[in-house]
C-alpha cells in the first residue's frame, strides 16, 4: 500500500507526558504535570452535572450542528450563529480549514516556532510552509507580510503565541491587517486569550466586520478545562465559515462536550477566578527566575517559556526524576523549557525542583 509521499515523514504530534506512565516508568508516587497548559483548577463545577445528565442520552448521535451550544455562544460572542463552528478542539478547525482551502502548491506563512499543527495540515494537504523566525520570541509581522506572494493562501498567527507565550498587540495586528490582500486568510488563534491581562491585547472578533479574510479560533481546552472534551471552534464570516462546514465529518462534536460547553460558558465568575490565580501564579514564577537568574519570555497564557541555561533535553529528564513533567524539545530555543503555571502548591514544588536539577 502506497500513501501519499509527501506524508511518510511527518513528524508526530508529541503531547505532554502523561503522570501515569511517568509513575510507572520511574517508580514514581507523586506527580505533578506542567507540560500541557491544562487548567489546573479543572473545570466550572457546574459541568460533573451537565455531564451526568447528558449520559443518559449516550445511545443516540449528538447534534450534528450544536444548535444549542452555537444559540448560546453566539450571543455570548455579540456574533450571529453562521459565524461559528466547532471541532474536536480548536486543532480540528485548522484541519477543516487547510483541508477546506488548500491545493499543492499553495504556500502559507506561520512563525517558525508556533503551535505545529499548522504545518503539519498544511503539509498533509501538500501546501508549502513559509515560516517566518520569530522577533524577541514575537511574530515579526512585518517580514510575515514581505513573505506573501501570489501563492499565499493563508497566514497564521498565534495570539499568544504557543510555545513562547508572547502576544501581538492591536496596532500591530490591525496595521497588518490593513496590508494583508484580501484573498489571504488570517487565521488568528486565540486558545489562550481568556488568560491575557495586558491591555494592548487585540480581541480578534472585535476585527471580523472590518476583515472579512480574517478567521478566529478558539477553545473550551484551557481557562475553560475540557480539554478531555475536545471541543473548540472558529469565528469568521459567514460565507468562509459555510466552505469550512463543508468539509467538516457529521457528529464531530459529542452531546456530552456541548452540553459541557454550555454550563462552563455560562459560569464566568469560575473563569475570572481562575484568570486572576493564573496571574499570580506567572507573578511568582518571573520572581523565582528572576530570583534564580534565569530570563524568561513575557508570559500572557497560561504557560511561561524560561532559559534553564542547559540542553532542555537533559533538564526535561532530570525534572521527570523529580516528579515534575514539563515540555522540553522546542528547535529554535534549545536552552528553554516552556512550564504550565499549575496551582501555587504545584509551582512551588517545580522551582523546588528546578533549583536541584539546575545547580
């Protein structure tokens, strides 16, 4: 059996490792995991009986087009309802999107140290990637928009941007934006945008009536705590939303992710908490780098990027010895571990462990 060629040596989507096997492999009794950007206080309280309520429906297909789930957010949003759709996290709707509007031979234009799922589709789908080298650790718009040709199909820009944690701001955004030809797509991805406190950070469906090339994404996966869910979507116009719908598989979503969704989406007094615990948990570790002479990336998610000095490699072993998972591995920052701030309980036991692995 003969796949297509350019897919045979694709790299593989590595997630955080997770605690059970890291318990057995090394033999193990605590630990903790800041490898994923998961939220740490978990989820609205309110889900466990959304849930158990939706289980009784288990036998029968969800709702194909998540009508209720897209009536509430959508007036959450300010948006209308042909704006939205959902996938099976926000990386799904990158897939519908590349599968949606890309030919071979297309070239699409990403940083060169962003979330990889772009290339990746953008690979399957046999369109090239441009990827343009980060600025401070920021997108360098400017030479992202030198790079588009006749043959750029679609720009992604991450916001903030996964793994170095650092934002784009609404100047910046708009005038790039405004330069943009309007047959290019801008895939802005906003998985961490609940979590920004810096008031030069853009709300991207703010941009949607101005830009009509412009897409946003988004995920119940972090602030909100279902990434066990699997449930995500993008915001667009309606008529680029509609070629998106158009490829996507029926039943994509569960019965049980929208009912979910809907309870976490209602209960914001949980998502302000956990924001405000976020900050202070990025507070405490900048001070602890700091403390430790080590620099670090402006950190505006739910995750800060650090130069532990040492091959992250070797840093990232030494952290699993000690109970603590983060991610390690990052090309173009071999120095860097990238730490999910956890609880101020788990924070304190990485720098513990940091300090020792470190000296």
């Amino acid at each position: 059996m003969k796949p297509k060629a350019h897919i045979v040596n694709l790299p593989v989507y590595q997630p955080g490792k997770p605690i059970e096997e890291v318990k057995r492999e090394l033999g193990l009794e605590n630990v903790i995991k800041l490898a994923s950007n998961e939220n740490p206080y978990g989820s609205s309280p309110r889900v466990k009986d959304a849930i158990l309520s939706e289980l009784e429906n288990i036998s029968i297909y969800p709702d194909g087009g998540a009508v209720n789930l897209t009536e509430v957010l959508s007036k959450y949003l300010g948006v209308n309802q042909d704006q939205i759709i959902f996938g099976c996290g926000s990386d799904e709707v990158i897939s519908l999107i590349t599968r949606a509007f890309f030919i071979p031979g297309d070239e699409t234009i990403m940083a060169d140290q962003t979330f990889s799922v772009y290339k990746s589709n953008a690979d399957i789908e046999g369109a090239k990637s441009i990827e343009v080298p980060l600025k401070n650790g920021v997108h360098d718009l400017d030479v992202m928009l030198a790079a588009v040709n006749e043959r750029t199909k679609i720009i992604w820009v991450c916001n903030p941007n996964n793994p170095t944690g650092t934002i784009v701001s609404e100047d910046a955004l708009t005038s790039f934006l405004d330069a943009i030809p309007s047959q290019v797509m801008v895939v802005l991805d906003e998985a961490y945008c609940e979590f920004v406190t810096d008031s030069s950070y853009p709300d991207g469906l703010s941009l949607l009536n101005k830009y009509p090339n412009l897409v946003v994404l988004r995920t119940f996966s972090k602030i909100y705590g279902l990434a066990s869910l699997r449930i995500g979507y993008g915001v667009g116009s309606p008529e680029v939303i509609k070629l998106i719908n158009q490829v996507r598989e029926p039943f994509n979503t569960s019965s049980i992710a929208q009912a979910a969704a809907i309870v976490a989406l209602e209960d914001q007094a949980f998502v302000e908490d956990c924001r405000r615990l976020n900050a202070e948990g990025i507070t405490y570790l900048q001070g602890e780098f700091d403390r430790l002479g080590l620099s670090h990336l402006p950190a505006h998610g739910n995750f800060i990027m650090v130069d532990v000095r040492k091959p992250s490699g070797e840093v990232f072993q030494a952290m699993l010895r000690q109970g603590v998972i983060i991610r390690a591995g990052h090309q173009k920052y071999p120095s860097y571990i990238r730490v999910s701030v956890g609880t101020k309980e788990q924070n304190k036991v990485f720098i513990q462990a940091l300090e020792k692995v470190i000296a």
